[in-house]
C-alpha cells in the first residue's frame, strides 16, 4: 500500500511567486505536503484498471483533510469527495485521473517509478495532488450554494474509465450539472492556461483486425490460403483513411501501428495476419465516416478469408461547452495566469468528452508545463512540481465563480 513518507521541502521561486499572487492561497506548508504526495504518487503507478492501492490512498489522504461523504469503488476504483454548500444550487465536478501507463521511467530522481514497466509519465499523479489542493480549500471553507464533486476518475488511458464510472449506479446521485479537467501540456511556457474554443481533444480509437486463411507448406503456397496480399492492400488503404497535417475542420489521421503475419520461420506459408491501427478525427461524426470506410476497405481486400475486426481504446471527441469554457476563461484572468485561446483541439485523446456528453456543462483546459519538457508518455517526462497550487487556485476560483464561498 502506498504510504506517505514525509520529507523536507523547500519552495521553487515560482511556487512562491504563485503563492502571493492566488486569490484562494494554500499557504506554503500545504504546497511543500502536496508535493510530497505527488511524489509518493510517482513511486506507485498502477496502470488503467489496476489502480485498486492508488485508490486507497487517495481515501486516505480525503479522510484527513475531511469531507462531507467519501465514496470508493466507482467504475473500478473510482473515488468520489463531496463538500455541500449551504442552500441549494448546481453541482460542479473537478476531475482528475488515477492511472499511470505501461511504460518503463528512464529518471534519476529519488522518487522514480519502484514498479517495474510502470510509469507516471502524463502527469496524473499531479493532476491528483492539484485536486486534492482543491479538497484542502474546501474542507475550510464550504461553497455557500450547490455542491463540489471531486471525482478520482480510474482508467483514462485506456478510455474506458467515465463510461465506467457514469455507467455505476452510484454515480446518479453525483451526476454534475457543471465539469472541469485539465491536463499538463508540454511545450507550452510554465502555468500559461489553454483553452479551446469547441473541440478540447479528438476522438480515436483502435481497429484491431484478425484474418485467418489457411497455412501451407513453404514450397506448396498455393496449396493453403495466405493473408499477405491482403494485409498488405489493407497497410496501404487504411493509412489513406486520414493522413493528418494540419489541424482543421476536416482533420483525419490513421496511424498503422502493429502488423503481423504468420509464424517467425521458413517452412511454413501464412495462414492468418493480425493489424492493428488508430483512427482519429477532430469530430465524432468525421470518426463514424472513418469506421465506415475501414470496414468497407477490409471487406473488399478480405473476399475469401474469415475476418474478425474489435474496437479498442475508444475515445469520443471532447468538446468544451461554452459556459463552461467562458467560466475557465474568467478565471485564468482573475488570477493573471497567462491565457492562450486556441482555434483546434489537441491531437491526442480524453475519456473526460464523455461527462459532456452525459449532460454536464463539462470543458477541459490545459496547463503548460514547460518549454523543455519531454512529452507526454516519453520515459523521461515527470510532472512539474511547481502546477500544483496553479491548477488548484484555478478549480477552486471556478468554484468560486459557479457557487460562491461562505464568509
């Protein structure tokens, strides 16, 4: 089980600067905690679906600080803290992940990985420790109307963890009227805000197709049914399906990337081939017309073999509500966070466009992490200390905005 070891922790200049410019301030000893658990957090990643002690703790840590109820256990090992205003009004839901990736960390830092294959390299493990700055506030001060929802949310990366958790029945009673997520974004200069102006993230999702014909010695191919002319009009078609450049209206992208044919050997012609490949698109319904035309490709390369095609990693687009998006907007003002408002969506994809779509006002933003940052999902990335009261003063001036703060 994780566990928290303390530790001494001196503030970065910028951490100080932030600090004595937030309108809701964590004061220095919160940071310098919050830090040490987001570095506890990077010892211990789980991978999607696996987050079972990554849960634990997260109750742990909401159990000190205090909440009005705490729930566990949503759509896998979801989590769930909720702080009720005084009067009645909406509920507004800050989201963060818990799952780290199957990747081996390539870092020299005292607090690397300690699991093999395991890496905290998209920064969850800070966006928990941001939303748990927010738990901190609120346990201080309540909203005077409505209620906050802070949802640990399993299984981003693989996209199947907001269906899960709005899918769990004990979801109902939290469903949100208004959501809020960021994300870390590398490349971009240290705590500036992004925002979309509609799509925040596009849709993908991964066709696996398995084609089974019949095997044959090697000196007789004619003999059995081979898959390899097949996977190879399907390599070439497929990859025509969306060619990426640059981001617009239309943007497409399909992204070969596994293909296998028959077994490693010399005597043996192939009876069955495996492809994978990612479909992606800026909208859900440029996505649907991509589907449509993969099946067709593999019907008309695939006449005589036995054909099996699943979807994996399903990922619909994230599109920011413009109330939503305007509330996100307001508050990187009032706080003087740099503010870059852009035209399209980040390539890569969110499971948090599911919210939206469940009837929640719902927008996610980003967060830059550095200019020199490796990116996301590379061995060396590690989350930038210095985000977490950013993104924490950000949610809870939201807050702010939607309920208001008793006196």
């Amino acid at each position: 089980m994780l566990s928290l070891v303390p530790c001494v922790h001196l503030l970065t200049s910028v951490e100080i600067y932030i600090l004595d410019t937030i309108q809701f301030q964590l004061n220095a000893e919160q940071v310098g905690h919050l830090t040490d658990i987001r570095q506890t957090l990077h010892k211990a990643p789980e991978a999607s679906g696996e987050e079972e002690q990554t849960g634990r703790f997260i109750v742990e840590q909401l159990e000190r600080v205090g909440a009005d109820r705490i729930v566990s256990g949503l759509g896998g090992y979801g989590v769930i803290a909720e702080y009720r205003g005084i009067a009645d009004g909406p509920t507004v839901m800050i989201r963060c992940e818990l799952d780290g990736l199957p990747i081996e960390e390539i870092s020299k830092v005292p607090y690397r990985s300690q699991t093999p294959g395991r890496g905290h390299l998209c920064g969850h493990d800070g966006h928990m420790a941001m939303v748990l700055g927010v738990a901190q506030l609120l346990a201080a001060q309540r909203p005077k109307q409505g209620r906050v929802v802070l949802m640990f949310q399993p299984a981003e990366e693989t996209g199947a963890g907001a269906a899960a958790v709005i899918e769990d029945p004990n979801f109902a009673e939290f469903r949100p009227d208004f959501a809020f997520s960021l994300h870390n974004l590398p490349g971009r200069p240290l705590g500036e805000v992004s925002i979309c102006q509609e799509y925040a993230n596009c849709a993908s999702r991964g066709m696996q197709i398995n084609l089974r014909g019949k095997s044959s010695h090697a000196a007789a191919p004619e003999d059995g049914l081979s898959p390899a002319s097949a996977i190879s009009v399907l390599m070439d078609q497929l990859a025509k399906l969306g060619v990426g450049g640059e981001m617009n209206d239309q943007f497409t992208l399909s992204t070969l990337t596994h293909v296998r044919l028959g077994e490693p050997t010399f005597g043996i012609a192939p009876g069955f081939g495996e492809l994978r490949v990612t479909l992606r698109s800026i909208s859900d319904a440029l996505m649907e017309d991509m589907i449509a035309r993969a099946h067709e490709a593999v019907a008309q390369a695939t006449p005589d073999l036995d054909v099996a095609i699943t979807w994996h990693d399903i990922f619909l687009a994230c599109v920011n509500h413009p109330e939503s998006r305007d509330q996100i907007i307001q508050a990187a003002k009032r706080i003087g966070t740099p503010l870059k408002e852009l035209d399209y969506p980040m390539r890569w994809s969110e499971d948090f466009g599911r919210f939206g779509l469940d009837g929640a006002k719902s927008a996610m933003f980003f967060l830059g992490s550095g200019e020199t940052q490796p990116q996301l999902h590379n061995p060396d990335y590690d989350f930038p200390d210095a985000l977490i009261p950013i993104g924490a003063e950000l949610f809870i001036t939201i807050i702010e905005q939607l309920l208001g703060f008793t006196d």
